[in-house]
C-alpha cells in the first residue's frame, strides 16, 4: 500500500455524492472489505480473519486498491463497522481506519453492524430481527422495519439468550412472522426456532455499510467526531479496565517489597 506523498495534498475532504468509499466490517469472524462509488461497489471481499487463518486485514485493503488500481489518497470517506461484536476485531478495524483518516485528513463514518444485516435483507413486508453471535450461548440482536427500502430500528440492540429472542419476537410482535438473519446461525437456528420466525446464516458486507452512508450522508460530514468513536459493546462488563494497584495499604506495601529486586 503507497502512502507516498502526492504532489498536490489534499487539504479539503471530498464529501460530494460520487466521492470513492472504503468500509470495513470485522464484528464476526468474517472480515470484509469494500470500495463503493456513486452505490456502485467497486470492490467487495469476505474473507475469515487471521485469528482463523485469514488473510491480514490489511492485506485485503491492500488487494482492493490493486484490484481497482487505485491508492489509500484516492479514497475521499472511511466506513467502519462499529459493532456490536467480535471485540478484538472491532478495535482494530477502527483503530486501522482511524489512523489512516488522520493521516489523510478524511472523514470516518461508524455504522451498526446489525442495521447493515437488516439492510442485506431486504425481505418484503416482514419483520427483521439482525442477529449475530455474542458467545457465551448469547445473540447481538435487533429487529426492524422496512420503510422506503431502507431498515428502521424498531428495538434497541439487545443482549439475549436464543430462546429469551424466540419469546421477545412473539411477545413484542405477536403474530408477525419474523426473518432472523446473521452470523448466529446456523449454530443457534434450533435453539431459535419457533412457528413464526425462519432463520438465514449471514455476515455483514462492507458494502452495505458503505450504502448506508451514502444515503444517510450523501454531501454531509460524519456526526460523531473522530475522536469520540468507539466500538459499542453491549456486555462491557467483559472489557471493564482492572482496577488500579493500591499501594496505601500494609499489605499491598508488603507485596509490593517481597515483588521487588535488590
């Protein structure tokens, strides 16, 4: 990947509607990356990541710009997938895209990785619940409409067991019938079943985040500064900081004395 300086530095980001869009999506174990201009995907890849023997995420970005002939300058928006999901995944992706906004003076874009299944959908008249694995037998979920083609959160995004999602469907929409779709299926699809829901194994692309942007920002810089993002987890307190040592007690002076070297 050339980070060479161009002859002419861009001092003023292009956010005009065919301005060329980078997006990555790490929330699953399914990285992907996409390059979309004017809602026309330009380039589009889904591979595992490399803690499944993947290739380097940024080794795909790097096969994007060769495939489309173009360079990291070239690109005018940033897309990022802000979760929730995969923890490790989610930071890197945007700490990667982070830095190449700030060192190319480019607006960074955070989209939900489960309004982006939604999206992929696109089932007609149904209800949608986006749904990726959180581990621990649980599911990243929430569910939306459709309205003028696009999806419309009509829950917030929830932590839930495959049978407490089952019961919420019937009892927050009782009698509709609902489309599941996401990376937690097929391994949870039993465990979901239920008269009125059907189950679809998916992963998000890069290149409905990318779309999703473009409408909702067609010429607008990003609403959420730079500096605020961060990857949403729903069960923080996985990723709660340690508390900090206390070296005012006798005790912890004496851990800290028989620990130290003459």
């Amino acid at each position: 990947m050339d980070f060479s300086p161009r002859l002419q530095i861009m001092t003023q980001p292009n956010i005009s509607a065919d301005s060329l869009v980078l997006a990555i999506d790490t929330a699953t174990p399914v990285q992907s990356v996409a390059l979309v201009r004017q809602q026309r995907v330009l380039f589009e890849a889904q591979a595992p990541s490399v803690h499944t023997e993947g290739p380097g995420l940024l080794a795909l970005v790097d096969a994007a710009l060769r495939h489309t002939e173009l360079r990291i300058h070239d690109v005018d928006r940033f897309v990022v997938s802000r979760g929730p999901g995969a923890f490790s995944g989610l930071r890197v992706s945007m700490a990667m895209l982070k830095s190449f906004a700030l060192t190319l003076d480019r607006p960074l874009y955070s989209v939900s990785s489960l309004e982006a299944l939604a999206r992929d959908a696109m089932p007609a008249g149904h209800l949608v619940a986006a749904c990726i694995d959180a581990r621990r037998g649980e599911i990243y979920t929430a569910f939306y409409r459709f309205q003028d083609g696009r999806p419309v959160a009509v829950t917030d995004e929830l932590l839930l067991k495959p049978a407490e999602l089952a019961a919420f469907a019937q009892d927050t929409f009782p009698g509709e019938f609902v489309v599941c779709i996401g990376s937690a299926f097929p391994h949870y699809e039993k465990a979901v079943s239920a008269q009125n829901l059907c189950c679809r194994p998916a992963a998000p692309r890069a290149a409905i985040l990318a779309q999703i942007v473009l409408d909702r920002f067609p010429t607008q810089l990003p609403d959420v500064p730079i500096e605020a993002l961060e990857p949403k987890y729903i069960r923080i307190d996985d990723f709660a900081l340690p508390k900090p040592f206390d070296f005012s007690t006798p005790e912890s002076q004496k851990s800290r004395k028989s620990n130290s070297t003459p």
